[in-house]
C-alpha cells in the first residue's frame, strides 16, 4: 500500500473550510478505485498583510504583479550630483 499527499492552497475573503473539505473529500471518493482510504483536512488559515500577499500570490499562485495591475507606478528620473567647492 502507498499513500500519496497533495497540497491545496485556496485563496478568499471568507471561505467555508467544512463545505470545501467535503467537496474535495466526496469528489475523490467518487473518482478513485473502491476501497482507497481518504483523509481531508485543512491545515490552518494564513493572514496576509499587504507586502505578503503580494510575495505569496506570486509564489503560489504564479500571478505577480504586472498580471494583478498593482504594481508601483513610479517613473525613472535621472538624478545627478553636483560637488560644491
């Protein structure tokens, strides 16, 4: 026998962790050989502030910020110094 393990991430506002545990649980139930044993539970809630999200969004969702359109708008200046005697 062999288990396998597979990570889920969900992004929300607000989600329902006992509805999504049971739609994920039933549907592999479902779709998998009779007899394969399944465990669904969620691992915790992580909050973000804004920074991380920004960081996270990208690490695990693959969506930076340019997909997002919240990327800083600053524009390039040149500044040049100048030696007072």
């Amino acid at each position: 026998m062999r288990t396998y393990d597979f990570a889920v991430a969900i992004a929300s506002d607000a989600l329902d962790t006992e509805v999504v545990e049971d739609t994920i649980k039933q549907s592999l139930v479902d779709g998998l050989p009779e007899g394969t044993l399944v465990v669904v539970k969620a691992q915790g809630i992580k909050d973000y502030s804004e920074q991380g999200w920004k960081v996270a969004r990208n690490r695990k969702f693959g969506v930076g910020v340019k997909e997002a359109g919240d990327g800083h708008k600053a524009k390039t200046t040149k500044a040049t110094a100048e030696v007072v005697s």
